[in-house]
C-alpha cells in the first residue's frame, strides 16, 4: 500500500468547485484511485450540521496548509463514538 497523499483532518479544497474541508475518510480501490470523503462544515438552513461527506477523486484536491485539531489522536478510541470531538484550528 502506497503512502497516503493526505492526512485525515486536513483540510483540503477542491480545484473545481471550491468545496473545503477536513478529511474524515479515505477510501483506497484496487485499481488504484483513492478517493478522500470531506466533512461540510456548512449548516443546514435550520441550524443543524450537515453530516454527509462529500467524496473527491486525490488529484482534485489541494492541501490548505491547515488541519483539524484531533484530541488524544495516539489514544484515541479505535471503534464507536469519539470521546472528544475534533476541532478546527
């Protein structure tokens, strides 16, 4: 398996629509593409955040410099809902 280009939590832009956000999946397929899922961290009309990712093809992207802060990221729970939330910095 190679290297991955990006980390999860950066925070990445997409070079065609503009679309930014922290990378919180990444899916790896056998014939080679690797595609990084984006968090929205746009609201909803109502308030609510929106919790879908929106997937991009790696050579769309391009790295913004910034991550998200992860809490405890050595200790961090492996399975089940995170104890502590991530944050932008």
């Amino acid at each position: 398996m190679a290297k991955c280009k990006f980390e999860i939590g950066a925070i990445l832009k997409d070079s065609l629509t503009g679309f930014t956000g922290p990378v919180l999946g990444r899916t790896e397929y056998f014939t080679g593409c690797v595609h990084y899922g984006l968090q929205n961290t746009k609201l909803e009309k109502d308030g609510a955040p929106q919790f879908q990712y929106v997937w991009f093809d790696e050579s769309r992207l391009v790295d913004t410099g910034k991550t998200m802060k992860l809490p405890n990221k050595a200790t961090a729970a492996r399975s089940g809902p995170h104890p502590n939330a991530p944050s932008v910095s």
